[in-house]
C-alpha cells in the first residue's frame, strides 16, 4: 500500500513541530524495557500533539516529549467522557524495516467514531503521519522478538473548558506508543469467557461501535466479575439475548461445514483484525457470514457439535481461542480446532513481513 494524500480534499502533509526529549532513555536502558514488555506499561520517549478548534481547524502539529498533559479542570472530557482512541501495531522485519497494518482502516474508523462523539475527523492522511512522524523519533522502540511490536494507541478528547453539555469546541489529537508483547499472560492458549448476563455493552442506537473511552469504562465491572469468576475475559450480549462481542475483542465461530460466522450489528465495533481474517479464511475458500448469533445458537451448537471452534480477535491480542464459557449455572467446554491458529499464523506472517501480503495491507513507516 502506498500513502496516499486523500484526492479529494488535496491535503499537504502538516509540518510537525519536533521537540526532542532530552530525558530520553539510553540504549540500554531501552533494550532492558524491550526484553520483555507487559501490555500497556511501559512508554516510548515521544508523543504526537495536535490540537483542533472550530475556529483553527486542525493546527500546531507537533512530536514532542512523553509527558503529563495539562488540562484545564473544566475540560469537557473530565466531565462528559467525549473521548475516542483507536488501536494499532508497527512491526519490525527480519531486515529491520518498520511496517504496519492496514492504518487507512484504523484512520477511518476513527473518523466514525469522532462522528458518533461529536468530535472532529482527522483526516486519514494526517493519521497515518503521525504515525509515520512518532516512528520517526521513537522507531528504535519497536521490538524485534518474537510475537513483540510496538502498539500504537492513537486518541482524541474534547479539551474546552465548558461544562455546558455541548460537543466541545477545541479538542486534541494525540498519539502515543508502547512496546508489548502478548495480552494474554499464556500467550495464545485458549482463554476463559465470563458471559456477563446482568450488565450490556451497547444499545440500539448507543456507542457500541464507537472505540470511546465510555464503552470499556461500563465493562471494567463485568470485567472485574469475570476475573472474580477465573475468567479472561467477559462476553456481552445485546437485548434479545443475541452474542455481541467481548470488552476487547470480537468474536467468530466456525461450523461444521467450514462456514464462519460473526455477529453482525449497529452495536459492535467493527474490529478490523476480524475483517482482516475473515478475508483470510474466504481466500481458503470457507463461507463467511455476518448475522445474529443467539446464546443458545452458540451454547447448543457446541453441544451438538455444529460449532467446532470459536475465537477471539482484535489487535492487541490478535487471535485467541475460546476454551470455555462460563455463566453463572453452567461452564461449557468450547471445542478446540486447527482454524484459529492457523489463521493467526497466516496474519501474523503478513504482518512481519515473513509471508506474502497478497491484499496491500503493510504500509512502511520508516521510509
Ligand atoms: N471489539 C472491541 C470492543 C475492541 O476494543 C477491539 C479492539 O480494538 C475489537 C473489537 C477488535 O478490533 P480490531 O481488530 O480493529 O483491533
Ligand atoms: C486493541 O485491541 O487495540 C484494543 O483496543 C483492545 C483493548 C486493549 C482495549
């Protein structure tokens, strides 16, 4: 894939700002963080910043050092929660190249989110800088072990000092970055699902498909219970009892007859790891389907032996098996099949650069 500045707006790269940390860590203090990464801990020595206003539009781009933000009190995002993120990963290859997946996606999706939020579209081509301005700086933060990269967390908040409820009229874009290895601490093996019955994610016409901020702080509970219950993770189910998605992740089942198939509906975040495998598996020639998956679709299909596998996917943890449900009187035992690991090896060998990328997805950042 080749970036490309989007036709229809003509718009010129921004100029960044580029403020360097004198602070940053030394190359071996940086290679004892990179030698094994928990998720989320530990950050690179630059962040993207920039800021929007009704009046200036997108402006003052810059990389500057990793730092607290100040923020005024009143800010909208302390109080109304308007607030968008998205997630993504740059992955280095054997030959030291820094490449990543399918940032366009990404880009857009967060262009919907901010619609949903009231928030301001950043135009796909100043995502991708930006991307392409932090690697810039930081590219020595992207690991080189296996199953390691550098994940990417790109988020906008509404910043004006207004507690009137509105959609704010100044707002910042930021990126910042941190190296990890895998989610799970068992690396891919399968993991334990808590099926969250008293609480939801979304509603008809709510901000399930939106990445904000709001969304993952009304799964931190039912979160919480599938940790108290020796579960992973927790599953969601929307009002007719139909499977939605996981806190994280979504997920996809696979048929007996070679047949996949994952909810489809206005409340999901439309996760572009799935789409991404779901395109794989179709290339093999299996049937992929998107619709309305009942509990009792999943729950008897296992029992039947209809359903022969069911995954979860997303960014952070690519793909991970499903090895039980559990829900409060019954624990079902999830069959484990060849499929789910066998996809995540064909992305994952796209994505490092070990295997063809017949679709376009890899975009080089370092050059
Ligand atoms: N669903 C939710 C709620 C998520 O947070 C994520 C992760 O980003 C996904 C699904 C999977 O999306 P993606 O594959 O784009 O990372
Ligand atoms: C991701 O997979 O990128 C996510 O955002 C999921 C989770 C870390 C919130």
């Amino acid at each position: 894939m080749s970036l490309t500045y989007d036709p229809d707006t003509g718009l010129a790269p921004l100029e960044f700002a580029v403020t360097r940390n004198l602070a940053a860590k030394s190359a071996a203090e940086r290679e004892q963080l990179l030698a094994d990464p928990a998720f989320g801990t530990t950050f690179t020595d630059h962040m993207i910043d920039i800021c929007w206003s009704v009046g200036g539009g997108w402006h003052r781009p810059r990389v500057q050092p990793y730092g607290p933000l100040a923020l005024d009190p009143a800010a909208a995002v302390l109080h109304y929660g308007q607030e968008i993120f998205e997630g993504i990963k740059a992955y280095r290859h054997a030959d030291g190249s820094i490449h990543t997946f399918r940032p366009d996606q990404n880009g857009m999706r967060m262009q919907r989110s901010a619609r949903r939020m009231a928030l301001p579209e950043l135009p796909v081509a100043y995502f991708v800088q930006s991307l392409r301005e932090l690697i810039a700086v930081d590219g020595d933060w992207v690991p080189s072990g296996e199953d390691q990269t550098l994940y990417l967390r790109p988020f906008m908040f509404a910043k004006e000092a207004f507690l009137g409820v509105r959609p704010a009229n100044k707002a910042g874009y930021y990126l910042i970055a941190s190296p990890v290895g895998g989610y799970f601490k068992g690396g891919a093996k399968p993991v334990s699902i808590w099926l969250s019955e008293e609480y939801s994610r979304a509603g008809k016409g709510g901000t399930g498909a939106a990445k904000t901020g709001g969304n993952y702080a009304s799964s931190l509970l039912p979160q919480a219970q599938a940790y108290e219950e020796g579960c992973d993770q927790v599953v969601f189910l929307d009002a007719d009892r139909n499977v939605e998605e996981l806190g994280g992740m979504n997920v996809v089942f696979v048929y007996k007859d070679g047949t996949i198939v994952t909810p489809q509906s206005d409340s999901i975040l439309e996760g572009i790891t799935r789409d991404s495998i779901l395109q794989l598996a179709a290339d093999r020639g299996h049937e992929v389907v998107g619709r309305s998956v009942s509990l009792d679709e999943w729950r008897s299909g296992v029992a039947s032996g209809d359903i022969v596998e069911v995954f979860a996917c997303g960014t952070a943890a690519v793909i991970a098996p499903i090895g039980v449900l559990k829900g409060h009187n019954f624990i079902d035992e999830q069959p484990i099949g060849p499929l789910a690991m066998s996809l995540r090896e064909e992305l994952t060998d796209i994505q490092y650069g070990r295997r063809e990328d017949p679709h376009g997805w890899m975009l080089r950042l370092d050059a």
